[in-house]
C-alpha cells in the first residue's frame, strides 16, 4: 500500500542545511496497523507529512497504491490526498463554527462531486459508527475531546480513504478515553481493512500495533512485529 525508498529531507536553516531524515526507505501492506516511534525531534511527524502527500521529500520516491507521487504538482497532490488518504491529528483540527455532523461532511463538499443525498448517507452512516449521532447538531465547544476526536476520526473516513495517517491521536485524551479511541480505529481497521500509520509516544497505541518502527535521527534504527 505505500513504499517509500530512500527519502531524504534537507530544510535550510540561514547558511545551513539541517539534513532531518536521511536515506529512508520503508514498505507497509494493506490493511496493516503501523506505528513510528522516536524521541521527539527524530522525524516521525516529517516521515508521515511525507507518506501523506503533505509535504515532499528533498529526494527519494514515494508510492501509494501503485501510483507515484514524485511528479505530482501541488494540486494533484491535493486531489490524490482526498481521494486516497485520510488525516487524524494530535488537536483534532475540527471547524469551530460548523457542527458535528457539518465537519464530517466538508471533505466531501471541498474533494467529491457526490449527490447531497450520499454525502447525507456517508456522514449518517459514520456518526452512527463513531457514536455520535446524537451530538451531530452540536458545535465542536459543546462536545468532549474524546467525541472531538472521535468525529476527527469520522472526517478521516468520510472519503473511504485506502490509508489513515494519524499524529499523536490520543495525546490530549485521558487514558479510559485514548483506550476507547484506539478499540474504535482497530474495529475500523478490521471492517474496511483500512491501513493505519500512526507517530505517536502512546504506550497504548505501541501496544496495538502490527508493526512498530524506530525513527532516531531521521533514521530507522529498528522493525519489530508486535506479539498479540
């Protein structure tokens, strides 16, 4: 589902080049649940904006699904992320003046050309999944940041993705709340063997995942499969 062969990042900083991820190259199957791991400053966010389509590599290719995204320009970069990806992220990035059930359905609004009466089918259908049908009418101030994060995850799905890319999901949620969270992205995984990649520090989600890889310094020092 993505393959990733030796990407680097250089960012100029003044005179200098900061070289943040160096000769990185990776595959993950379909369906897999991922997870990056580091210590902070080791490249996890950078390697996943990439694999996302969200930023470019200084070199190095990127495949999903078969398609490469190195010629990409910035449009069909955009276009790809919303017909191929979803994002999960650490704040939850959900519009203030727009409801629950409306957040859900603007990536269809802005990415899709559906019929209103699928758009209504497809956010029904998730609001129902995540457990927040009831709370559908509510802006995001009036819901809790579990519900904020499960409708982030609603969002991520909307678009029938192939892949979700998750930073840091469950890092402003308490523990009960991180747990349920995470049960929900398994169920997900399981129903619509959607491929999960997560940069996270979480323990819980550590303790979840297929595969666990070790970013330091902008480098995989270490695979490991996850017993379950």
């Amino acid at each position: 589902m993505v393959k990733a062969s030796h990407l680097k990042k250089v960012y100029r900083a003044g005179e200098i080049d900061l070289e943040v991820i160096k000769d990185f190259s990776l595959e993950i199957n379909e369906g897999e649940f991922v997870s990056l791991v580091g210590p902070s400053g080791s490249g996890k966010s950078t390697v996943l904006n990439m694999l996302g389509c969200l930023d470019t590599p200084t070199s190095g290719e990127i495949i999903i699904d078969g398609v490469s995204t190195k010629e990409m320009s910035r449009t069909q970069r955009a276009n790809f992320r919303g017909e191929n990806i979803g994002f999960i992220f650490q704040s939850f990035n959900l519009i203030p003046v727009l409801s629950v059930y409306e957040n859900i359905e603007y990536p269809l609004i802005m990415i899709q050309n559906l019929s209103e009466s699928e758009r209504k089918s497809r956010v029904l259908k998730l609001l129902e999944e995540v457990g927040m049908l009831e709370q559908k009418d509510k802006t995001p101030d009036k819901i809790s940041g579990g519900q904020m994060q499960r409708v982030a995850i609603a969002r991520a799905l909307v678009t029938n993705p192939k892949i979700i890319f998750a930073d840091e999901p469950t890092a402003n949620l308490d523990s009960k709340t991180a747990y349920m969270i995470i049960e929900l992205m398994k169920k997900i995984q399981k129903e619509h063997q959607t491929t999960f990649i997560f940069a996270t520090h979480d323990e819980k989600i550590v303790a979840n995942v297929d595969r666990l890889i070790t970013i330091v310094d902008g480098e995989i020092v270490e695979e490991k499969r996850m017993s379950k």
